[in-house]
C-alpha cells in the first residue's frame, strides 16, 4: 500500500444516506483483501450489519484463508475502550458483549496481529492474548476537550517481517486551535 488509507463504515457514511454512497463507490462494508503474505480484514461495527452475520462471517473467513502470515482488522469501534466520549448518544453504537467477546475469541484464535479502531481522539495500544489491539483517532474527527485522554493525533503503523511497531505522531502546538494545547 504505497498511500495510508483507511475505507471503514463510520457514523458519517450512515447519515444523509451516506450509506448509499459507501455501497455505490465502495461496496460492502465488510471486505477483505491480501496483499503479500498479509490479510487485511474490514468490518462494520457501526450496528448497520447485523452482528450474528459478522461473527459467521469473520469466523469462516479466519478459518479458511490460509498462507497468510499476518492479519490486520480494521473496525471504526474499539473492542476494548468504552468510553467513546465526544459522540452523541443517538450515532454511538455500541456492540454487544457476545459479539466483544466472540471477535475476541476469534481474533486470538486466528492468531490476528492486531485489530486497528478509530477512536474519539484517544490513543491506546495493548497486546490481550497475543492480539494487538490499537485504537487512533483525533486526525480530524470530534474531540472531547474536558477529557485529558484526547489528543490531535495519527498512528503510523510499520510492520517488518514479524515486528509491528506503533507510533504516534502528534502536530507541533503551533498548528492547534487557538487556545488548546498539548
């Protein structure tokens, strides 16, 4: 992939029939694609795909590529932050703990490298049962000013041979609005 972009199912493409136009110039929100000897896996996590079909769907999926070496998933909602502060009630899915717990189990079973979220400006990075698991996000969207977890933000994520190193790369104080700074 020479140029970083990231095509997920979010609560912008949900409203003023977005979701039409993500169907028409995209296809469906779940997909997957190999490049090399990784996999790179997409799912809709936004509530518009219903979860039992997700959760047959991903587990025939990991169960029946083979010859991959790495797997990446690729989801707008966080399998492990709960609070999604900065979205309003009526657009924040929230998914339900038999789909968490059987994409957790899948992922580890899969042996997944890591499961990469958006996040309202909160940056987190954890390994639960060998699976990686980074939430990004704050390079555009709506942060929470009254909580000290957010940030302008953008996670660059370099793989080479089986080391993945995560970091985080914040703008110079110079570039923030007026009045807020790091």
């Amino acid at each position: 992939l020479n140029k970083p972009v990231l095509f997920t199912l979010g609560d912008s493409e949900l409203s003023d029939r977005g979701i039409k136009n993500y169907f028409l110039h995209i296809g469906s929100p779940l997909f997957f694609f190999i490049a090399g000897e990784s996999e790179f896996i997409f799912l809709d996590t936004t509530g518009y795909t219903e979860e039992l079909y997700q959760t047959d769907w991903i587990r025939d999926l990991l169960n029946n590529v083979q010859n991959v070496s790495k797997r990446f998933v690729f989801m707008n909602r966080s399998l492990l932050l709960e609070d999604e502060k900065g979205m309003s009630t009526e657009s924040n899915y929230t998914m339900s703990k038999a789909y968490k717990n059987n994409l957790l189990r899948s992922f580890k079973n899969a042996d997944v490298s890591a499961v990469i979220s958006s996040s309202n400006g909160v940056f987190s990075s954890t390994t639960v049962e060998g699976v990686r698991y980074i939430a990004s996000g704050g390079g555009g969207g709506v942060l929470d000013y009254e909580d000290d977890r957010t940030t302008f933000h953008v996670a660059e994520i370099y793989v080479n041979n089986e080391i993945l190193t995560v970091t985080l790369l914040q703008p110079d104080s110079q570039n923030l609005p007026e009045g807020l700074t790091l």
